[in-house]
C-alpha cells in the first residue's frame, strides 16, 4: 500500500496544500502557519514538495495525493503565479474535482498581490472565480486586501477539529473503476484518451493531461463527470460523443460499462444525496420516505445510484409499475397494492418466493433496501397506509413514492402520519433531457455492438 493509500486508510482528513516552493515570502509565511497548525488540530496535510516534480510525467505520489485528499488550499503570491507551470497543473486537477463535487473545499489565497490580470491570464480563472464567491458569501467571507495573517486566519477557521474517521471514499472507487476501463482503452489506442478530450471541447492546456503517464485515466474521468452534470445545467452535453470517441478502443461489454457507471452523473449530488439517509437508521429518527415529484421510476432509481456513488452490491432495489388494469378478483385497491409490494420486497430482500418473508428472516444489512412506488392511479391515502404498514414492519427500508401529477399538501400528509417525508422535485425539462441522454448513450452502445 502506497503512502496516500494508507493515510486513507486511517482516521484522519487528508489537506492538499499546493504552492510556489518557496517563490514568495507571504506564502512561506503562511504555508510555516497553517502545516502545524492543521496537523494539531488532526488533519493530515500533505505539502507538495520539488523531489515529487520529476520531469514532465508527474510523480504517482503526487497524482494520488490529489485525488485522495478531503479538501485543498492552493496559496498563490506573484511570483508562483508568474513562474509555477506546477501549480496551475496542480489548481486544474483540484478545480476539476471540485466541479464535479468530489471535492467541495478548496481555498484559493492569492497573497501578496491584488493585481489579478496576470493570474487569469497564466490560467488561474477558476480560481479567481471561486475566490471571488467565497469572498461575496454571508458566513466568514473571505477576507479582502493581502494582509497575510488574515487570510491565515480564515483559512484556519475554515476547519474545525477533527472529530471522527473521514467518508469511505465512495466517489473515488467510483472514478477507479472507470478509469480502469480508461486505461485498457489507452493500451489499445494510446491517442484514445486525448480523442476522447477533444471530444469533450477540452481546452488545449486540459488535453495536455492525457498524454501524462499517470493520473490521465482519473483525470479524464473527472472530465466525463463534469460533462454529464452539463445535462442538468443546459440540457446538453459532449459526453455521448466521448463516449463514441472510445468505442474503437473498447469491446462492447466494457463500453456498456462505462455508460452505466457514467449515466447517474447528470443527477444533482445534493439532491440525490437525500436517498441515502444514515444506515442503519438512527434511533428515534423516523424511517426513510421520499416523496418524488417525477413521471418515471427511472429517475428515482439514478438518484440512488447518484446517492451511492453507483457502489456494487450497496444497494438493493425493486419499483412498482403505475395502477395498471383493473385487478380480476375481489382484492381491494390497498389489498392490491400490498400484495405487490410484499412480492417485490421478497426480490429486494432476498427471499426464495415459496418462504414469504417470515417474523424474524428479515433484517437490516450492510447494503441499503429500497423499494419504489409509482403512485399514478392509486389512491394516496392506500399508499399512505401501506407506507405506514411497511415501516412498521421493515424501519430500515427506504421508500420512494414518485408523484407524476404533484406532490400532497402537508396538511394531507400531516392527516395520513407521513409527515416526516422529504419533499424534492425534478423539473420535466430535466427529466425528459435526461431521458434523452440516457437514449443517445445507449445509441453509442448500440453502434458498437
């Protein structure tokens, strides 16, 4: 294990601090402040250092260190910003995870300058970018003018103490595996990646990564991410002709893979991150239900994906089709509505179909069970009742219930104990672009089949 793997490994939060290797005095100032001071306070920094600029292939240690870290901090003074080509290399790979939310902190601190024409000009603009947000923020904005120890300050108070073990890092296998696909791409065509970038409208500076001879794989991911979000932003996206652009270098069955694995990245990471509530449940809390106001159960299905960071065998699930014909024996609507969902649950839980699911067979495990109810042509106050029934039963299990036409008032849900629901919404627009990107994907598949 590799020394950034095993920090992972362990129980602290990891901080990239990139830098101009002692080019400007504020930043050795501050860099000589802020390493001791986050490390007390049990985080692990990690400070990029000369010995890992080897040439022009970047050093494995530092690629990793990147994609690994929990949060970064990127110190700038002018000097750096007239002479670090690695630093601006260091600030794209950061600022590429944080657009795709894989990495919601980084801290951009330009000291010892105000003169910002230079730093936009050498490459700097998304850092200006997300300078000039945090700075116009209502809570603890970023300081204005260069008085170092204040931007010291902020920069600490951004991190409180470190109180328990980092996340599981799910995003990142996420990444791992389609970069694998990436790199048996790259053996095949070794131009595929850099073909896959162009595709992408990548700048000319971003298309330099790809012929890097390690990272390129993860970068290039991250990339795709960021393409498949531009679904939810504008409805358009160069992903599927990226995707075409590595067909020639992938077998059919790999590339099903990468579209699969890409296909929930048009999602919204915060929305979707409502259907995947602490697990087990936590005591006292109530149990997991989603009102959805969406048309298809399709959408509920890549939010969990989204939610789960598409993670194998973490999650179990099985979705109720609308009311369909009216039923042929005397079974009630609710009676009707239970018996599908006790059947689906069997499938969810594992069950063999003959064993039922019998007091005492059925409990919470390490993968999350989720079931979805399509609520067009039922009536809301049966599903409010097998909701209830369910719960009642099975707490842990996390149901969805997708509103086509629109979500109940909360005096309704108040009347039918589920008040403790959560709300979202997902536009028609969104959804029917989604829809559609999800068809131009499988398209792309089926021209390489």
């Amino acid at each position: 294990m590799s020394g950034a793997s095993a920090a992972r490994a362990g129980s602290k939060l990891k901080i990239f601090v990139s830098h101009g290797s002692g080019k400007d005095a504020e930043v050795v100032e501050a860099l000589s402040v802020i390493k001791p001071e986050l490390s007390e306070r049990g985080y692990d920094v990690f400070v990029d250092v000369e010995r890992l600029r080897v040439g022009e292939a970047w050093s494995p240690s530092l690629y990793e260190e990147m994609y690994l870290c929990d949060a970064a901090i990127v110190l700038l003074g002018p000097k750096t910003i007239e002479g670090s080509d690695w630093v601006r290399r260091e600030s794209d790979v950061l600022m590429s995870r944080h657009f795709v939310r894989s990495l919601r902190t980084v801290l951009p601190c330009f000291l010892g300058t105000q003169d910002t024409s230079l730093a936009r000009k050498r490459g700097f603009g998304a850092l200006l970018t997300l300078q000039a947000e945090l700075g116009q923020r209502e809570k603890r904005p970023l300081p204005v003018g260069q008085l170092t120890q204040l931007i010291i300050n902020w920069i600490l108070d951004e991190f409180a103490p470190v109180a328990g073990p980092p996340g599981d890092g799910a995003f990142h296998a996420w990444t791992k595996r389609i970069a694998a696909f990436l790199r048996v791409a790259r053996e095949c065509d070794p131009s595929s990646l850099e073909d896959a970038a162009i595709a992408l409208c990548c700048s000319k500076y971003d298309r330099m990564h790809m012929r890097a001879s390690i990272g390129a794989e993860l970068f290039l991911t991250h990339m795709l991410f960021r393409a498949g979000e531009q679904v939810r932003e504008n409805g358009n996206t160069e992903l599927p002709a990226s995707i075409a652009a590595l067909r020639p270098s992938l077998g059919a069955g790999q590339l099903s893979h990468v579209v699969a694995e890409l296909l929930p990245s048009w999602a919204d990471p915060d929305v979707a991150s409502n259907f995947a509530p602490p697990h087990p449940p936590e005591e006292g809390h109530a149990p997991c239900l989603i009102l959805l106001r969406a048309y298809g159960n399709w959408a509920a299905e890549q939010h969990i994906a989204r939610a789960l960071c598409n993670e194998p065998g973490s999650f179990s699930h099985r979705s109720l089709a609308a009311h369909g014909d009216i039923p042929l024996d005397e079974s009630s609507p609710y009676e009707e509505l239970m018996d599908s969902c006790v059947s689906a649950l069997q499938e969810v839980f594992e069950m063999p179909p003959e064993m039922g699911l019998l007091p005492g067979m059925v409990g919470p495990r390490r993968r999350r069970d989720y079931l979805i109810i399509n609520a067009r042509g039922h009536d809301f106050e049966d599903i409010a009742h097998v909701v209830n029934e369910l719960h009642d039963k099975y707490s842990w299990l996390v149901i969805i219930v997708v509103c086509p036409d629109a979500l109940p008032e909360e005096k309704i849900l108040e009347d039918l104990n589920l008040s403790h629901a959560t709300l979202l919404a997902i536009s028609a627009q969104l959804e029917r672009d989604a829809f559609s990107f999800k068809q131009t994907l499988h398209s792309v598949m089926g021209m390489a089949s």
